[in-house]
C-alpha cells in the first residue's frame, strides 16, 4: 500500500475518460480540471490503471463528462477489468446513454456497478438543472439495476430551491429500486459563484434529520469518513464538502485526467504531472512507475488539521 507524506493511503484512481457530455449540469465540477486536449487511447488508459494497481491501488472509479460518449468504453472496462489486483471497475455516468443492451455489455466486459448523476425525479426540475429530459435517465437506472451492476449509486447534488424538497421521494425511489442514495452538497468548484451562492445548502440540518430516523448507522472508513444511513432498509450517504479538514485527512484518490495528467488535488492545478508524452514514446514502466511516485508524493491535504 502506498502512503503519502501525511501517512494517507493510495485506495482509489479516478480516470477520466473524456471532458464531453450530453448535458449541461451547472454544478459540475469536472474533476477539478476542464482543459480539452488529447484523449488518452484505451492502452495508455489501461497502462497507467496497471501501474496504479502495482502499487496496491483496487478501486479505480471511470469518470468524465459522460464517460458513455467514449465509443471505445467498453475496451476501457474490459482492459481495466482485466488487471491484477484490481478489486472493482466502477463509473459515473447520467445514463442517457445506458441502454439495457449496453448495461448488459458493459457487465459483462466487466464494470463492477455505478453511479448515476439524478439531480431530481420531476421533469421540468430535472430539465432546467441538467438541460436535458429526464426519461433517458430513468431508463437507463432501469438498465443498470437489470443489468446486476451493483449497488446502483444514485447521485443528487442538493440545490436550495431547486430539489431539496425531493429528498424524502429520492429515499423511497432509491428503496424501491434497491439503489443507494447519495446526498451530495454542492461544491464551489469550477462553478460561477453566484450559481454557488444561489443554490449551495448545507446538509448539516438534513443529516441529522436523517439520523434521528435510521436505524443503522454506518461509517465509510476510506471515504472520508462518510455515514451511511439506513432508513426502513433504504440506504442513504451524505456527502459533505470537500472544504474541510475531515475530507481531506482522509482522501485516498489520485486522478488521470482525460490529456494524460496526473492530477493529486481536486482542488489544484499546480501540481499535475504530465505522463502524456512519456506514454507516447519509447518509455519504460519503471519510467511511468517514478512519474506515479512523484504524483503521489505531491497530495496532501488541500485544507489542513493543525496536526499535519
């Protein structure tokens, strides 16, 4: 296992795939990173997963955009799936694009489960905050959940004024479907800041209304500490900003943006490292392997706790 300077461990590789997506969902963040350049190919995907994993990385986690425009994201899975000690192959996506045929596929090819962004449940909410109707996102859910890409994650990033007097219909959707819900405060990063000051809520006050009626309570060790609530069988985790001291004592990502950079920080820009040259040469692992030990040797918490 690999620690940083703070004594954190390496778990988790984000890689995102691509920076284009189907819809316009103002509150995205984009990994932090919003540059469109060079893609990186499905082998130089898959050769920077395997150098992750050597160093004792199991999750790796497709991101984007919207991962499903890759025409090739089924060679993605499959290439990913197929490296030693990686444990699971998971994504992030809306499910437009998530037919039954292509769940089925990407199951088999080897994705693990997923993520999916469903910011509301009424069509015109759902239309103004992503720009784009909601059915394709429904059937797409319907896929995953029939497809067994589980646990089915369903991601609702709380508006103030928009969804927030969802939450209780989101429990129920997610109880029927056997999904998990994530409440997802809304971040300030790469967003204009009046959108921000517009629609950020805490989610203090909500989680601990959520807390007085689970009746279980569980914590995500490795996810920042995140609590999983159990609420009559249906699974809710809040989660919280990243500006605090909490989330980042306990991050265990790096990422891989979509132009070939090792990326330490959601939170910063200053420190990528470029892999993107050296995988287009005559470079060695070991190369790549000193690259990966420098990004690594560069995350560190964004927010510190006065005993870092």
């Amino acid at each position: 296992m690999l620690l940083d300077r703070y004594n954190r461990p390496l778990l988790n590789f984000r890689i995102a795939v691509t920076p284009s997506c189907n819809q316009k969902c103002f509150y995205c963040h984009r990994e932090g990173y919003a540059n469109k350049t060079n893609l990186l190919s499905v082998n130089e995907i898959v050769r920077m997963a395997k150098i992750a994993a050597e160093f004792g990385v199991k999750d790796v986690k497709i991101t984007g955009g919207e991962p499903l425009m890759r025409k090739d994201i089924k060679e993605i899975v499959k290439g990913l799936s197929g490296i030693q000690g990686l444990m699971d192959v998971s994504l992030v996506t809306n499910a437009k694009l998530l037919t039954e045929e292509l769940a089925f596929e990407l199951k088999e090819a080897g994705l693990s489960r997923v993520n999916i962004s469903l910011p509301s449940l009424n069509p015109i909410v759902y239309e103004r905050i992503t720009g784009g109707k909601i059915n394709g996102a429904l059937m797409g859910v319907k896929a995953a959940v029939n497809a067994g890409l589980k646990p089915v994650k369903l991601n609702m990033v709380v508006l103030k004024g928009l969804n927030d007097h969802e939450i209780e219909y989101m429990i129920e959707a997610a109880r029927g479907i056997g999904a998990i819900l994530q409440l997802i405060e809304f971040e300030p990063v790469n967003v204009a800041f009046e959108e921000y000051a517009k629609y950020h809520l805490s989610l203090d006050e909500i989680e601990e209304k959520i807390a007085k009626k689970a009746e279980k309570i569980e914590t995500r060790n490795f996810m920042h500490n995140r609590k999983v609530y159990t609420i009559n069988g249906a699974k809710v985790e809040v989660v919280k900003p990243i500006e605090n001291t909490e989330f980042c004592a306990h991050c265990t990502r790096m990422r891989l943006t979509f132009d070939g950079k090792l990326k330490p920080c959601l939170m910063r820009n200053d420190n990528l490292i470029d892999v993107l040259s050296y995988l287009r040469s005559e470079t060695s692992d070991e190369t790549l392997k000193a690259l990966f030990l420098k990004a690594n040797s560069l995350r560190e918490p964004f927010y510190k706790k006065a005993t870092f």
